[in-house]
C-alpha cells in the first residue's frame, strides 16, 4: 500500500492508523500548492481530487476521504480492535464520530488557515468550534478515548484536527480534558513513530 500524505495535512489520521495497525506501507510526501509528489509524479493523476489523504492499495485501487481509509485499514486488522466489527451498534457509533469530526471540527478549520477569511469570520469560526468542543468533552466524561477504554480510528482523526489549534490561534486552555485527551493520544508509541516520521518528511 502507498499512502499519498503531506504533514501536519489531515493525512496524519490514516498514517498513525497504519502505525497502529503495523501494517506494511510506503509513504509518499505530496506538495499540496504543486500537486507533486516527492518524486516530481503528477498528484492529480493519483488523486483527481488533488488533497490527502490518498489511499493506493496494491491491486491500484484507490481509496480517499480520510473516515473511509481509516476504518478499511482498521477491518484489514479487526483483532486490534481499531473499529467495531461492522452492523454493530458501535460500528454506527463510531461512524457518527468520524461524520461529526468531519463536519463539524475539520471543515471548520479550513476557513482560519486561508489568510484571506476576514477576522469577523475567524472569530465566528473560532466560536462554533468552541461549541464543539465543549460538546466533546462532555461526551467523553472520564472515558480515555471516544469510543470508551480503547482507542480507535475516530481518536487518530480527532487528534489530528486538534493539532491544528495552535496553528491557527484556537485556544484550547479552557478545555483541560481535551489537553490532557491530547497527551494521551500523543504518548502513544504509533503516533510517536508517525510524528516523528512526518517531522523528518517536512525537513526533507
């Protein structure tokens, strides 16, 4: 498999996923204002989409969109535990998480890192995902991970988008559980080995 990223991109989710999962991969760095890959190769034809993350499986199929590659990768390896086994209850659990990062975390970053969004609409950005956030910690409770005691694929993608705050001026002081949700995620052996290996690709 050949995972098409870019770092600090949300591609960071599928890459800690496959670190978890310790499944063989290679992976591709992609520029996301050249669409090129590290190897000069034409991204748009890999992904007519032109963004990460892109998923090219060994028979040439690909797969995009962030929710779908991580729970394929995740069935790839269902004794792990990184999803619940598909047409259980928690299985649509977890997709409503996957949505709601989607929907109502990701896509709201996107408008603060175009430095062209006027500071009335960061700031009603800023607001709504304070929102969320509270809304976040408050179903976790004292739960370590979204889905209860174990992690899974929807912790890889809410990490990733957190990671973002600081980037863009999203305080997250007033949500100590979240920092410490944060931590927790951070200090685990895969996403160290993946941080460390997007840090390498960036100097790169």
């Amino acid at each position: 498999m050949k995972l098409y990223f870019s770092p600090g991109a949300c591609s960071l989710s599928p890459h800690i996923v496959l670190n978890e999962l310790g499944l063989p991969f290679e992976s591709v760095p992609v520029d996301l204002g050249s669409k090129k890959t590290r190897d000069g190769g034409d991204f748009w034809k890999i992904n007519p989409k032109g963004y990460v993350p892109t998923l090219q499986l060994d028979d040439g199929n690909i797969l995009t969109e962030g929710p779908a590659i991580v729970q394929y990768l995740a069935d790839l390896k269902p004794a792990m535990g990184l999803a619940p086994a598909n047409g259980t209850f928690a299985r649509y659990q977890l997709q409503e998480w996957l949505n709601f990062i989607s929907t109502e975390l990701h896509k709201q970053f996107s408008p603060l890192f175009n430095p062209n969004t006027p500071d009335a609409v960061k700031q009603a950005q800023k607001d709504r995902l304070a929102m969320r956030f509270g809304e976040i910690v408050a179903a976790l409770g004292d739960s370590p991970y979204l889905m209860g005691e174990r992690f899974s694929v929807g912790d890889a993608y809410l990490y990733t988008v957190l990671t973002w705050a600081g980037y863009v001026g999203v305080d997250l002081t007033p949500f100590p559980s979240l920092q410490a949700y944060m931590k927790r995620v951070e200090a685990r052996p895969a996403v160290q080995t993946t941080l460390a290996a997007e840090r390498a690709a960036k100097k790169a």
